[in-house]
C-alpha cells in the first residue's frame, strides 16, 4: 500500500485542506502484506473521523491499511474538523465539501473509481453519523454505508452524556444556530423514510457496544430502519460486548468490510 498526505485548497471550504490516503499497490515482495491491487480504478472507502479526532486517527489507532490492502481498496479520510460534516450556520460547508468536492479532487489526483457499486462510505462515531447522513442522502453514489457507534441525527436530538452542556450549545450554535432542521438534509431520520422508496439504495451496516454512551440513539436509529417495510436498505444491526473506543472500532471495520463485499 501507499501511503499519501494530500494537502490542497478547497474552493468549497475556501481553504486548505488535509486528506489522508492509503492506495493500492501492487506488490509481491512486501513482507507482511497480501496486495490485491488490480491496477486499475481502485474501489473506495470514504472513512470520516469522530469528534476528537482528525484525518490521521483512522490510520494511526487501526489497522485499515492492512485490512484495506488485502481487498484491493483504497481509503480516503478528509479533515472535517468538528463540523458534524454540515454546512455550519457559522463555519465551512463541510457537507458540501465531504459529499460533492473531496471525491471529484481526488478522482482528479487519484485512480479512484466513480462506480457507484465501488464506492462506500464509514466513520466512527460523529464520523458514522456523518457517513449514515451523506450516503442515504446520496443513495445514486454508495453502493454501503457503515454506521460505528452513532446513529441518525433528527430534530431536537438529546446531548451526549459525556458533552458539558455549555459546549454541547455552543457546537449548536455554530452548526445551525437556531435553524429547524426538520425535513433538511440534516433530518436524516426524515430523509431515511423520504428516500426507502427509491429504486437504488444503499446497504447500512450499523454496530455499537453494549456499553457505549451512544447505544440509545444507534437502538432508536435501529428501530427506524426496522420499521421500514421490506427492509429496503438491506439493514444490518449488530450489538457487541464494547465501549466507544478504538478496540470496537478496529474490530468491527473488517465486518463492515466483509459487508461490502456481499451481492
């Protein structure tokens, strides 16, 4: 694998952005490693980082290079600061930025495929709620989504019990300041119903720990898309013995990425 540290301007953004890669390479002598780049357009994993966290952390607290490596997968993890992956009320249009601009920079830079059935999108916690929000949103682009401890973001969501409540408002404030978010992109909950009807859409896997902070809002998340008739986003839940930490996290990756290999 490859490894590079993109940094470019966004237009989007209207600054300079940082974006971590690890890309297939085709090699035989690479101890330790089994390579399966076909040489070709690589499929893509669009990996969004959690709160506390930056484009580095993926790379630096798993081991998704190995496990990218041995599925011929490129990996990309843009910084999103902590933006909640939205176009801020006050602050960068990062949804924008996530959704429409990252992927046409790096299919300019990068051999990255524009297939949707190689395209897939993940993070960890605010990262899964970012990934669960822009894939059902654009369920033409994602062939799967995977949702790591989180879940949908909708109207008068609770605060995190591990936010200070003056901080929990004042992330509020610069994200929507105040804006009804119902029936928005920002609805995801809204936007799961509103697009279950649609002839193409993509796969959800979704996890969390028994014991995580979040588990309440991934079983409400849970219970939406099960209510769902047919099951239309192939929705899959899991619940494992586990906190909201990096040892969940790395672990469960490869079951997502098992996922995206299913018909």
């Amino acid at each position: 694998m490859a490894f590079l540290q993109i940094e470019c301007f966004s237009e989007t953004l209207s600054m300079a952005v940082s974006v971590s890669v690890v890309l297939p390479q085709p090699a035989q002598r690479e101890i330790g490693m089994n390579a399966a780049a076909s040489g070709e357009e690589h499929p893509v994993l669009w990996l969004l980082h959690g709160a506390s966290d930056d484009h580095t952390t993926w790379l630096r607290r798993t081991s998704i290079e190995r496990y990218a490596s041995e599925r011929g997968l490129a990996v990309v993890m843009p910084n999103a600061h902590l933006s909640s992956y939205a176009n801020m009320a006050h602050g960068g249009r990062f949804y924008d930025f996530v959704s429409d601009e990252l992927p046409r920079l790096m299919r300019e830079f990068l051999p990255l495929s524009a297939k949707r059935e190689d395209n897939f999108i993940a993070g960890n916690s605010m990262g899964g709620y970012g990934a669960m929000k822009i894939g059902v949103n654009h369920p033409d682009r994602y062939a799967a989504i995977g949702c790591f401890s989180a879940g949908v973001n909708r109207p008068g969501a609770p605060r995190s019990s591990v936010i200070p409540e003056d901080e929990w408002k004042r992330r509020q404030k610069l994200l929507y300041d105040g804006q009804d978010i119902t029936g928005t992109l920002e609805d995801t909950l809204a936007m799961v119903k509103k697009n279950s009807t649609l002839p193409v859409l993509p796969r959800v896997y979704h996890t969390c720990g028994t014991q995580d902070f979040l588990l309440d809002r991934a079983r409400e998340t849970r219970d939406l898309f099960l209510s769902l008739p047919g099951n239309p986003y192939g929705y899959v839940y899991e619940e494992h013995e586990g906190v909201h930490d990096w040892d969940y996290w790395d672990r469960y990756i490869c079951d997502f990425l098992q996922f995206t290999a299913k018909p």
